[in-house]
C-alpha cells in the first residue's frame, strides 16, 4: 500500500554538483527524513517532495512531460512548479522546496508555502448535480472546487459509504493489509469544508432534462445546470441455482467488501467463480488470509481474451504457486449445503463463494432520460451525452483517439481522468478527452501495467520473458498498435502511455 522506508539518495543540504542534474533529468535525494525531487526543465530547476501522495510511489522513478512528472507505479502526475497533483490518481499535493544553485554546486534546505491552485476563470455559480460517488464522480467535485467553482454542488452516491479507493476492495483491503482508515478517498470533514453536499445511501430514479431536475427514490427532486452522470457498474450475478443464496458474495462496493471478510474469517475453503481481474485478485487476498481457494471458469486461459494466452498462463502460474487451484474449461451447474456443483460431474467443497463474473454499465437512468445507449452513454469527444449532461467513467462510450472507434472503459484511474476533464470543461476548458486508459493489476508480489485499449487484437508481440517477470507486450490489430502491457517494467509502461499521447489522431 505505502513505502515507509526512509529516504535514499544524496543529502541535498549538503548540495549536488550542479552537472549531476542535466537538462530534462531528475535526481532523488532528501532533506532531513523527507524524500525530495530535483530535476531540470528548460534550464531552471525545480525541487518537489519525492513521494506520489498516491501510494507513495517513488517519484525520480518517473518521467517528465509537460512540466509534470509522472510517478512510474499509478502514472499519477504532480506539477513540477507548484507540486499541485494535476492528473489522477493522486489528489494530493507534493511540497514544494526552494532551490539554490552557488558555484556549481545545488542546494535545497527550504521548504517553500504551499501554493494554492491556480483558480480557473470559469467558476460560475451554476448548479451542478452529480449521480454516482465512484472514481468519476468523485473527482469531478474534487477539481470543481480546487480549481474555484462557486456554484452548488451535490454528489448523489447509492452506495453507503462516502467516496473510497474501491480498487483495493478486492486488493489490500481483502487481503487484511490495508486498515479501514485508509479506504475513504476524504474525511467527513473536507466535504463540509468544500461545501459539497453528499447525499449517500441515496438512488436517483429519475431525469427530467427538460426541467434540469433528478428525482430521487426518497421522492424528493435536485435541480440543475449541469448534470454528470457517473452510475458506473453492476456486479453481474449468473442465473444459476443457489448463487443467490447467504454464501454467495459479490465483491463492488466496500460493504460487499466487509462482508466477504467477514464470512472469510470463518471459513476454510472458497471457490471463485470468474478468473476476471477481479475474481484473481480476491482468490490472491483470500489466499493471503489462509483459505483454500479454488478458481472456476469456462476459458481454457484466464485472461486470454485480453491479455492473450501468454500473459493468462503467466498469471495462472503465479496463483498456482501461491496454492490457488484452477478449474478451467468448467462451468457452474448449481450451489447448496456447501457443494458447488460443476460440469463433468465435478464437484468442489466451498464454505463460501465469490463471483467474479463481471459488470454491467449502469445505462437504464440515461437510456429513459433519452439519452443515446449502445452498451453505454454515448458520449462526444468532450464526453458530452447532451447539451447540459456529461457521462463518465463504466458507462461512458467515448470516441477512442488511438483506434478511431467509440469504446467504453472500466478503469479506477480512467474514470477519475474523466471527471477531472468534466470539471475542466464546466469551468471553461474546450478540449477533447485524450487520455490514455490505464490500469494496474496486483497478482501477490507481482502485478501489471495495461497502456490503451484492445478489444481485439492479432497475437500479441513479446519483448523479454513473460514467464519470468520481464516483459512488454504489444497489442496490435492490422499494423496499428493499441495497448501494451508491461510486467516489472515500470518505465516502459510510462513511455508507451506517453507515446499514444503523442501518436496522431485515428480518426
């Protein structure tokens, strides 16, 4: 979750030779016990804290673009000027340090006051009502109030909880290696502090886009000038006998979280249904608390439809050391008195199930406020699904810059970026969404990198050796690259997300 260890690399009290630092380099070093970056932009230099305030991954590890430097684990993005946490996932900022270069030589002793953020001009007092309290729909009030919009803002959340780091549901947090106090993306407090009005527990059921109002099932109704939708997924649950029974757990929200370790702590033996991303990275925390876990699904290979089958034997491999067995090639017939029944007239003992059979976008709130849905809001280049409505994140289907197709994308990191452009856009900005998706997969120790987006591709291209843990791996379709996932190559997985920045428009 977090690197505690302490700082490494030269004193910078003591100074630096100015040549050490070459033009568009960065150097890791400290001051005190706290970790500080240098590097060197078009001749001036610049000194932030060393640590994504992310998970606090080491940042003279990134890369530079911009003026912002990229830490290489989350691909968060800090200005250098101002430390300022320009692009998700990180919210924080970094410090800011002064710099003085004397006779070649380069110190930073001082840690400079923080600097606000630069306030866009834009911030009206426009109404603007936010349904889902996700990644998207979090980071869009975020921005809206960092960058100074004073109009109301109201984040409606059926979910529970307050907005949280839903990744490590089914990572850290399962696992038992993440406290409680860590999932909450903000305290109570910030939201009242920021003048947002959360209104979780609570389901909009309604759009009337020619008043500008939401109806809530509660029977009460929000206007607005502006509406986000931002409804995310729903967990699918197959039509199978006895998965909707007491044992049978689905893993989307944080209380579907607490359930499942909950019910773990009694339980001895657990079968996974699904080798999804979500489905091996709780068979991975299951394992960690000491469970039997059993893996079935259909696919002969996990991942092989996205990641090919070199990736899948790859991470197959990993499980299998871990313990985890593998049902492959199996399907479900039924569940009852702690039996799962598969095909084959296999049957596997299990105290407890977890599905990992996949989402659904959560379209039928758009779809009957006459919305245009093909499997997600359609969306344009600006994610607009209307004059005055915005869709982002699991739903949101958005013309891909890279392909040159409309795709649809369930990323943490992805829907974040896309409601920190919304709020960009409501306070002023005119530019298209060009983000590269991206998103990272922890398997035990070992974990990837995903660049782009392939939804087929010709048989993947392999630099290095996946099976040992070193590799990039290219996804192509008919000569034209579209995503690439990188295993221990932290670098490589930031060039390839800068080098489709930079690739020109498929379009």
């Amino acid at each position: 979750m977090s690197d505690d260890k302490p700082p490494e690399g030269p004193d910078f009290t003591a100074g630096v030779p100015a040549p050490d630092i070459a033009e568009g380099a960065m150097l890791g070093g400290r001051v005190g016990e706290e970790a500080v970056l240098l590097a060197r932009v078009d001749g001036a230099l610049y000194a932030i804290g060393g640590k994504c305030t992310h998970y606090q991954g080491p940042l003279a590890d990134g890369l530079i673009k911009d003026g912002a430097v990229r830490c290489p684990w989350h691909h968060a993005c800090f200005s250098l000027k101002t430390g300022e946490a320009v692009g998700a996932p990180a919210f924080d900022p970094v410090a800011c340090w002064a710099v003085e270069e004397t006779d070649g030589q380069v110190f930073v002793k001082t840690r400079k006051p923080e600097t606000p953020p630069q306030k866009a001009p834009g911030g009206g007092s426009k109404r603007v009502v936010i349904v889902g309290g996700g990644a998207g729909g979090f980071a869009a009030a975020e921005m809206l109030r960092r960058k100074g919009f004073e109009g109301v803002v109201t984040l409606f959340s059926a979910d529970a909880d307050a907005p949280y780091d839903r990744p490590n549901c089914s990572k850290d947090f399962l696992s038992g290696d993440a406290p409680a106090e860590w999932m909450p993306l903000r305290d109570p407090a910030w939201y009242l502090d920021e003048k947002i009005e959360l209104r979780t527990g609570t389901e909009v059921t309604q759009i009337d886009t020619e008043k500008k109002m939401v109806a809530t099932a509660d029977g009460q109704s929000q206007p607005y000038d502006i509406l986000i939708l931002a409804t995310g997924g729903a967990p699918q649950r197959p039509p199978i006998p006895g998965l909707d029974g007491p044992n049978v757990h689905l893993l989307r929200t944080l209380e579907d979280a607490r359930a499942l370790v909950t019910a773990a702590e009694k339980a001895k033996r657990v079968a996974v249904i699904g080798a999804s991303f979500i489905g091996l990275e709780a068979a991975a925390a299951l394992r960690k608390r000491g469970l039997e876990v059993h893996v079935v699904a259909p696919e002969a290979t996990p991942f092989e439809t996205v990641l090919g089958a070199e990736v899948g034997r790859w991470a197959q491999g990993v499980h299998e050391k871990k313990g985890v067995v593998f049902h492959l090639g199996r399907k479900v017939q039924g569940y009852a008195d702690g039996i799962l029944a598969l095909d084959g007239g296999i049957t596997l003992e299990a105290d407890l199930v977890v599905l990992g059979t996949g989402v659904k976008p959560r379209t039928a709130l758009a779809e009957a406020a006459g919305l245009e849905v093909d499997d997600g809001v359609v969306v344009d280049d600006r994610l607009r699904a209307g004059e005055t409505i915005y869709a982002i994140g699991d739903i949101a289907r958005y013309p891909d810059p890279i392909s040159g197709r409309r795709i649809r994308v369930e990323h943490w990191v992805h829907a974040e970026r896309q409601g920190q452009h919304v709020a960009r856009a409501i306070l002023g900005e005119d530019a298209p969404f060009r983000d590269v998706p991206f998103f990272w997969s922890a398997q035990y120790e070992q974990a990837f990198h995903y660049d782009g987006h392939a939804e087929d591709f010709d048989p993947p291209r392999v630099d290095g050796s996946v099976a040992d843990y070193d590799a990039t791996v290219r996804y192509e379709k008919d000569g034209k690259l579209l995503a690439v996932v990188t295993l221990d190559r932290d670098m490589a997985s930031l060039e390839a997300e800068m080098a489709f920045e930079g690739a020109p428009s498929a379009r």
